[in-house]
C-alpha cells in the first residue's frame, strides 16, 4: 500500500475526511507548522503519528523547510498531502517531492490562487464558486489540475456560508483525488497534465438555473 504524510497548520478537517474515507493508502504521520493546531489532537486519537515543526523557531523559509522535508523524508511517503498547510514552500521543497506533492485550494483554480478565496469571489461577483485539488508546483496554487468541485454562489450568501458549502465539497473531492493516486489511476504527463486512463464525465453546473 503506498503511504502518505499529512500536511496541516490547523483545524484539520480535510485531514479527518480523508482518515475516515478509509482509503487503500496508509497514514504514516500528520505534521503541522503549529503544535496548538486542533488537528494534531485528531490525528493522534486516529491513531497516527503527528509531529510539529514550529516554523518561528527557524531564521528563513529556507531553514524551515529543509527541516520539514527531512521529518516528512522519515516516513518515506509516496504522497505528501497539503491539507490546510498555510505556509508557502519554496522551489527546493517543492522539487525534492516533485510529482509526489498535492495540495487542496478553496477556489476554482486558475481563479483566486491565495487567500480570502470566499470573500473575493463574493467581491468578483462569480455565479459559480469551488475548490480544487492539484499537484504542488513551484508557482503557488497553480499546478496541475487533478479535480474540481463548482458551487453555485446563492444572493444570499455571505463568506462564511459560501465556505461551508465549498468545505463540503472539498471533503468529497479530496478523498476521491487521494484513491485515484493511491490506486495508480492518475498520473502526471510529459506535458505537465493530469491523465486519466478512463476518462470521466459529470453534468454541468449552470448557475443560476436556466428557465425549465
Ligand atoms: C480548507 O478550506 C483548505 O482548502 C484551505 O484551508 C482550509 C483548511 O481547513 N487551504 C488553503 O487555503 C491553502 N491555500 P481544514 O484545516 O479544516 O482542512
């Protein structure tokens, strides 16, 4: 079974949906930038390894990272998993798990890459709003694609609404993207996308709904 680390910095709620989606794919640690995060207490009562690496006790993003790379190196991982990892990780991290390295983003990617995703799409008036799960490349949240889940944006919405609705679905597609990988169902091609060897289909999303 390949085996994977878990990156996190607090809640932790993508990384329990994937503990509990029982996935062909072990567990080998949960490590958080933050030893108050409340998902460190999850994972430890899951049973996982956890581990925290203070990244204000290291003098540069560089320091911090090599540090992290070689705690995560412990557990020999086949995938290192971004699951609310709130810090950004420069060119060497990146490369050292080049093809290995996924991340979950609360946007439709290639709209709104960083923060306050909920607020801006709310701010752009967008009618479909989602999350999207993607392999790490050096350029933040811009590498390739490997699914996405689209929402639509209701008038009533405000942020925090508009985030819980767009959580749910990133507890849905990401579990999904970790079996795929797990199972050897996607991989990464010479042109830098995503391919699946059964091609999918899903029904589109029009938002708001056209006339019945
Ligand atoms: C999630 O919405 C995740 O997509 C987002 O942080 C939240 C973490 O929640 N990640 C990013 O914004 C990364 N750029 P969680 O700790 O409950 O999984």
């Amino acid at each position: 079974m390949k085996r994977c680390v878990i990156l996190i910095s607090g809640r932790g709620s993508n990384m329990q949906a994937l503990l509990r989606a029982q996935l062909p794919l072990e567990v080998a640690a949960v490590v958080s930038n933050d030893a108050r995060a409340p998902g460190l207490a999850i994972a430890r009562a899951a049973g996982v390894p956890t581990a925290a690496i203070d990244h204000r006790a290291f003098a540069g993003r560089e320091a911090f990272d090599a540090r992290l790379a070689d705690e995560i190196e412990r557990f020999a991982p086949d995938l290192v998993v971004l699951a609310g990892f709130m810090r950004i990780l420069g060119q060497a991290f990146v490369q050292r798990f080049a093809g290995k390295l996924i991340n979950i983003h609360p946007s439709l990617l290639p709209a709104f890459p960083g923060l306050h995703t909920h607020r801006r799409a709310l701010e752009a008036g967008v009618r479909v709003h989602g999350c999207t799960v993607h392999f790490v490349t050096a350029e933040v949240d811009h590498g390739p694609i490997i699914i996405q889940a689209a929402i639509a944006v209701l008038p009533q919405d405000d942020e925090a609404s508009l985030a819980a609705r767009v959580l749910e679905q990133e507890h849905r597609i990401y579990p999904q993207a970790l079996a795929w990988l797990a199972r050897g169902q996607v991989r990464l091609n010479a042109h830098g996308r995503v391919d699946f060897p059964h091609p999918r289909n899903a029904p589109a999303l029009i938002a708001p709904a056209l006339d019945a």
